[in-house]
C-alpha cells in the first residue's frame, strides 16, 4: 500500500464580542488540502447569561470541493446507517439551540438539540437532528 501525503494550508479566525451578559463568538476558516480537496466554512454562536442560566444558539456551515461527508460526522455517534452525501461539493448546515446551567464555579450541565443536514450537487441529502447533553466539571 502507498500512502500518499498532501499538503495542507489552513487559516482561522474568530473574533467574541462580551457585553452586560451577551456573548457573540463568530469563527471562519479556510483550508487548501493539496489543490485536491478545498474547504471553508464559519460559525456563529449567541448566548446570553443570566443568574446561572445560559441560552445558546449556535449555526454553522462547512463547504468541501471532494471528500465524503456521514451522517455521523453531522452529529457526533450519531447513527448513520450508511448515509453520506458524496458529490462534488458538499455543504453541511447545523443549528443548535441548548441551555446551560452553572451549577458551581466548577461545574455546569449542558444541554441542547442538534439539527443537521448535507447538500450535494448530485443530489444526495442526508438530515439528522440530536439531542445533545454534557456535564463539564473544573479541576
């Protein structure tokens, strides 16, 4: 077997923006993987703080020129019972509306649904939503 190694060229950036409870954090990067494979996408998530609760809306959106994407790549573990949209240029678009709750100074539940879905230019469209859940603890 001959593995084959590319080069691969990535910028990112992110800017957040915190006011009186408001936190905006807007990310966009772009990669040139061996002029085979082009990708770009960015990210936006709103939240808002208040006592210990925190609403987040997050939406993102990736566009590659090749590689295949899974389902399970839209939704972490997600089943993907073989789904992937496979075209030339495939585009994901994820929307996730959660809540967090700081529980101490070091630890905090978070919670949220997930919806996601591909677009490929030779049609194949792959949707899958989620339930997300996570307990963070600070040590």
């Amino acid at each position: 077997m001959v593995t084959t190694l590319q080069d691969v060229t990535a910028f990112t950036a992110y800017a957040n923006y915190k006011f009186e409870g408001f936190d905006i954090l807007g990310e966009y990067f772009s990669a040139d993987m061996d002029d085979q494979e082009d990708a770009e996408g960015y990210s936006l998530r709103v939240a808002y703080k208040f006592d210990k609760f925190e609403p987040v809306f997050r939406y993102s959106h990736l566009k590659n020129d090749a590689f295949e994407i899974d389902a399970d790549e839209l939704i972490r573990r997600a089943p993907s019972d073989g789904a992937r949209a496979t075209g030339g240029d495939n585009e994901i678009d994820s929307y996730y509306f959660g809540l967090t709750t700081t529980i101490t100074r070091q630890s905090a539940l978070m919670a949220g649904y997930e919806m996601a879905e591909t677009d490929s230019d030779d049609g194949d469209e792959v949707e899958i939503d989620g339930l997300r859940a996570r307990l963070q603890i600070l040590w």
